[in-house]
C-alpha cells in the first residue's frame, strides 16, 4: 500500500473581456504551468522565510510556450504585452479555505488602450520590470482579440490539493 500524499499545486486563470459599453465579449478559463521558480517560492515562504504578506500582480502573455525554468527575468520563449497603461495590477487574494484561494473578491483589471491580441497572462511578484519572481504563466485556449476601450478582469484561483 503506498501511504505517501502528494500535493499538487495548480492556478486556474479566468479572463473575461468587456467591450466600453460594458458588454460581455468573452471568457476564457485555463491552467497555467507553475514554473520551478514559483514552485520554490511557495517552498521558501512555507517552509523556510515564513513571507507574511507577499504582493502579487499580474501580466498579459504575448505568443509562445511557457517552460518550467522561466523566470521573469528570463523567458525567452514568450514575452509579455501591455496594452494598457500603468503598472501590472495587483492580485488580491480572498479568504483561504479548503487549500484554495483567489481574487474573485477583486479581480485584477486592465484597462485596454490598444488593439492587439492577447494569448494568456502571468502572476508575478513586481508590478514592473523583471526583477520580481514568476509564480506561473498559461495559454488561452486560442488567441483572443482586445481593443481600445475594453477591459479585461482576470480572476485566478490557487490551488494545493492532496492526491
């Protein structure tokens, strides 16, 4: 009988754009990777520094593939995209209950200034530059199409569960 637990740490994004007259265009849902950088984070803050209350902000993903050994200095696979102006906003985390926590409280909320495409988004510990650490990144299902005067909120949920 094999009595190990594992734990298995996981962030589900939500993403859901509204046109400048407040009307629902879309919703993607999906995973990300949690990076190995974002996965000794977690370790750090738990187990050995105790990190009381960590800021956290999130980002929009360009094109190309997230790797485990991305860090947010360096992730030459993809590349963020700002189609907004001012910092990456914060992720405000609710209440922790049943090993899950997210922002839905206070979803992180870009205001769109430019038309682009926009293929996922990040959570990061700095709200500018690459000097912070990249907790994970995912894919949209399919690219998605934002235009000036949209608004993008992302909710993410976080995750450790036993198996």
């Amino acid at each position: 009988m094999d009595s190990k637990i594992r734990a298995c740490v996981e962030h589900i994004y939500r993403a859901e754009c509204y046109d400048k007259n407040g009307n629902l265009k879309w919703v993607e849902e999906f995973p990300n990777l949690v990076v190995t950088e974002g996965r000794n984070k977690y370790l750090d803050a738990t187990l050995k520094t105790g990190l009381s209350s960590p800021a956290w902000y999130v980002g929009l993903k360009g094109t190309g593939t997230v790797d485990p050994g991305d860090t947010l200095a360096s992730h030459s696979g993809w590349s963020e995209i700002n189609p907004y102006s001012g910092n990456r906003p914060a992720w405000t985390p609710g209440t922790i209950a049943s090993g899950s926590v997210d922002n839905s409280g206070s979803k992180a909320s870009f205001s769109i200034n430019s038309s682009t495409t926009v293929y996922g988004a990040f959570l990061c510990s700095a709200a500018t530059g690459t000097s912070g650490t990249l907790l994970g990144a995912g894919d949209f299902g399919s690219s998605r199409a934002v235009e000036s005067g949209d608004t993008l909120n992302v909710t993410i949920t976080c995750s450790i569960s036993a198996s």
